[in-house]
C-alpha cells in the first residue's frame, strides 16, 4: 500500500513540475501601456438643466465627459463627450 501511494505522489509531482515548466517557459503577454491619467473637474449647469453637471476632463488624452447624478437611481448618467484633440483638429482644418 505505501509503495503505491509513493508512486501516486511521485506520478502527481512530475505532473505539476511539467506544468510549472510550462507556464514558466510560454511566452508572456504584452498589455498596452496607458499612463496613470490627470483628471480636472468642475461643476456646472448646462442649457435646459436643472440638476448640476460634473465635467471631467483627463489632460493626458485630453478628454471630456459631463455627467450628472440622478437621485431617484442613486447613479451617474452620462451626458455627453467631447474628444479636444479631435475638435482642436476640426477648428484648424476650417480656419485654412
């Protein structure tokens, strides 16, 4: 009986070293490298809106999201966005 168990254990540990190597020795993922973003906000009421919006603008990708608490879903709603490099871009195209 013991030397069926040692058998089993040595069996089962061969099968784990194979399986580190293998992890070990794949090749590894490479993930995208986006910086830690710079964030300004500021609150705001827009054109026909009673509740204030909170704009928010990341400076690394220069864009810009407003969005707006409702009270009755206790959640923020999305109320529009705005690329600035892209506008930035539109505004010199139609001043040349």
């Amino acid at each position: 009986m013991l030397h069926r168990n040692l058998k089993g254990l040595l069996l089962l540990n061969g099968l784990l070293i194979a399986l580190l190597g293998a992890v070990t020795f794949a090749p590894a993922a490479e993930a995208q490298q986006r910086f830690r973003g710079k964030y300004a906000m500021v609150s705001g009421r827009a054109q026909g809106s009673t509740p204030y919006l909170l704009y928010i603008l990341d400076q690394n990708s220069r864009q810009l999201v407003a969005v707006r608490y409702n009270v009755q879903q206790d959640l923020l709603e999305g109320m529009g966005y705005r690329d600035l490099v892209k506008d930035a871009a539109t505004i010199r195209q139609n001043r040349k």
